[in-house]
C-alpha cells in the first residue's frame, strides 16, 4: 500500500497566492487605519528580516570571491566590464522609453490642470536639490568609506562594496595567513544564506501585507486617471526584457527563458514587495548554481543594486516625456539627447538616495521645463510602477551576471542547463 502524499505548494506559488491575497484584504480595508497600520507593520517587519542578512552576505561573499581572484588586474578588468555593460543597457532603456513616448504620445491625453495631485513630495524635492548641489565628484568621494561601520550602519551599498574589495585583495596579498579569513567568511555567508531560507518561508504573509497596504492606501481608483500611462510603462518593460534582454541572452549563447524559470520566485517576491534587496540574498545563491563564477556574482549582483537599473531608466524616461507632453512642452531631437544625457548623470548620481527614481525625474524634469509640481499628480502612482521596475531591475542584474560571467570565461553553461532541468523538474 503506498503511502498517501500530501501535495504542497511551492514558495512561488504561496507568494501568488499571498499576492492575491493582499489584493483581496487591500480593497476590503480601504482607507482603515487600523488595518493599515498592522499590514504595514507585518510588511516592514518582513522587509527588516531581510535587510538583517543583506549586508553580512555581501561583505562575506565579496571578501571571499575577490581573494579567490587574487589578482587586482583581473578585479579591474571585471569592474570596467560590469560598469560598461551597466552603462549600456542603461541608456539602450533610456532610448526605448523616449521612442516609446514619441511613438504614443501618453501626455497628450492628460489635462493636467484638472488633475489635483494630493501626494506630497516636498521631501524628494530637498533631496534632489541636495543631491544636485553635491555634484558628481561628491559622489565618487563617497564611494569610499571612511569610517565602514557608519557605512554598515547607514546600510551604503557602494563604500561597502569598495571595502570588501580592497578587504578581499588584502586577505589574498598576505597568503596562508589570509585563510583563517576565508574561511570564517565563507561559513557566515552559509549560515546568513540558512537564515535567509527560514525567512523566505515569511515571504507570503510579507507580500500579502505590503501590496495589501498599498492598495488599501491608495485605491484601485488611483490607478485610474493615469491608466494608460501604467498600461505603457508595464508594456515597455516587458518589451525590454523579452527583446532586449533575449537578444543579450542570444549573443552570450543561452536562452532567458531558462533564467526566468530559475528566478521565478525571485520576480514574484520582487514585485510584489517592491524591494531588490528582499530578493538579493536568493539572487546570489541562484546565480552561483546557475554556474556563474561565486566572485563574479558577489561582485555584479551588488553593485548592479546601484547601477544597473533598468526598469528604472524606463520609467524615468516614459514619465519625463509624459508630463512634457502633459504641459504642452514640445521637445526637439536635441532637447531630448540632452534629456537622454542628463538622465544618464543624474540616474547614476543619485545611486543609492532613498526613493532614487522619483528623486531622478524631480532633478531632470526642471532641464526640459516642466515644474515639480507636475509629479504631484503621478506620485500617487509610483509605487504601482515601482513594483514593475523593480522587477525589471532583479532580472536585469542576474542577465549582467551571466554576461560578465561569460566574458571572462567563468560562466558553466552544463551546469546552467542541469540546474534549469532540476528547476523544472521539480514544478512538474
């Protein structure tokens, strides 16, 4: 007699069902405080397990894949590559935002005199002001830190990043020494990934209660107004990664579909919280199974959370025409390679600012004339967005892994296609 199983869902599934969910308990609890409050209290609790392991991972796994190169020619020939390819598929999404707004022209369909935006953005009004004043050389300087705890403390990913580099080549330059070092590392990335698997199991009551009290602030009747404009940023990300993305996949000789198979969960989990670092844990872990060279993946993925921001850059571009369009601003072909220039600096300017893609568009916007206020309207809809183009940034940081990891020669494409096969072996 066989024993009776019980068929269980798997993590993606749960965090469906949990978005769904969350969906559900949103409209329900619309406009309840009380309500709110505990969904974002469980929400934040969610997210704050997640940051716990976030930056232990990052120093212990950079540290340990920098020694292992050894070689600070190879660091640095790593480093130009990811940023290159950063920079460059950066602005290949700036440019498809921009077409895309030329082609449909979203603004034009807006009377923006008769929206009354009740969102208040002063707050990314004095940091994009800041932020501009600080100039881009503040920026480089801050990328190194002089103090790393404060660092570690403010959770900035670049100083931090910088020091494990440097911690990395100095364990590597004092040999057999160094190893007590590797070795200490190596165990606490183990037991943060052991940490990060139990709170992954939270992920499903993290979604429901963070897409619930966004829903249940906001409205299904904020989405409303702007539909069209939703409709046509979600349609542009979705463009890039199936077109852009697969063609990058193609060149580097395998297919996204099999990454978006691996990363399934990582894009759910993604989207629904809103968050890259709530996936960033897992992203590591899977890309190194997905036969990426570790010190490859410790490197790109990290500063991919900084740089490599692709859904981003599509909004920022669809919104900067959008609400050009809104005013009646015409822009000329030169006007908008000098916005495509100035979003390029700002994007990587502001890296790492609290609510960085609306504080992008505050700092741009005033280049082609469109006053602030303009975002007031379209603030109401940004965390909507933002679930998208965090998306669209997870699956953009993974590609990045596998494309550096393949340029240096460091990428197992036999291990690649076993580990897809398990994957998919295992929904089945």
């Amino acid at each position: 007699m066989k024993k009776q199983r019980w068929y269980r869902f798997s993590l993606g599934w749960q965090i469906v069902f949990g978005l769904f969910l969350g969906i559900f308990f949103g409209v329900i609890f619309y406009q309840n405080k009380t309500a709110i409050n505990v969904m974002q209290n469980v929400g934040t609790m969610f997210i704050s397990l997640i940051q716990m392991v976030v930056l232990p991972i990052v120093v212990s796994c950079l540290t340990v894949g920098i020694a292992g190169m050894g070689d600070i020619k190879k660091v640095g020939r790593i480093g130009i590559k990811t940023l290159v390819y950063f920079e460059l598929m950066t602005t290949v999404a700036i440019i498809l935002g921009l077409f895309v707004a030329n082609i449909t022209h979203p603004g034009t369909y807006i009377n923006v005199h008769q929206m009354h935006g009740s969102t208040d953005i002063s707050q990314y009004i004095a940091t994009a002001k800041q932020s501009k004043n600080t100039g881009i050389w503040s920026m480089i300087m801050n990328l190194i830190p002089t103090n790393i705890f404060a660092s570690l403390s403010k959770g900035d990913m670049m100083p931090i990043i910088v020091f494990s580099v440097f911690f990395g080549l100095g364990t590597a330059a004092i040999g057999e020494k160094g190893q007590i070092i590797i070795n200490f590392m190596s165990a606490v990335s183990e037991v943060m990934f052991k940490i990060t698997n139990w709170v992954m199991h939270l992920a499903p009551i993290g979604v429901c209660a963070l897409i619930g009290v966004t829903l249940a602030e906001l409205g299904i009747k904020a989405l409303l107004p702007l539909g069209y404009f939703v409709f046509l940023v979600y349609l542009t990300m979705l463009i890039f990664v199936l077109v852009v993305m697969g063609i990058v996949a193609r060149l580097c000789h395998f297919k996204l579909s099999d990454l978006l198979a691996v990363i399934k969960n990582e894009i759910v989990l993604a989207f629904s919280t809103a968050s890259s670092e709530a996936v960033l844990p897992k992203m590591i872990q899977k890309m190194d199974h997905f036969g990426v060279s570790p010190s490859i993946v410790s490197f790109v993925i990290p500063t991919g959370y900084t740089f490599n921001l692709d859904g981003s850059a599509i909004y920022q571009s669809l919104a900067a025409l959008f609400l050009a369009q809104a005013y009646n601003i015409h822009l000329s072909i030169g006007q908008q390679v000098t916005l495509l220039i100035v979003l390029m600096i700002t994007s990587k300017g502001m890296a790492g600012v609290p609510g960085a893609s609306f504080v992008v568009l505050l700092a741009t916007i005033s280049t082609i004339g469109v006053p602030m206020s303009g975002l007031t309207f379209i603030a109401g809809i940004d965390r909507f967005i933002d679930m998208g183009r965090t998306a669209v940034n997870v699956v953009g940081n993974s590609l990045a892994t596998v494309v550096v990891g393949s340029s240096e020669h460091e990428f197992n494409r036999k291990q690649a296609d076993n580990y897809v096969k398990r994957v998919k072996a295992k929904k089945a």
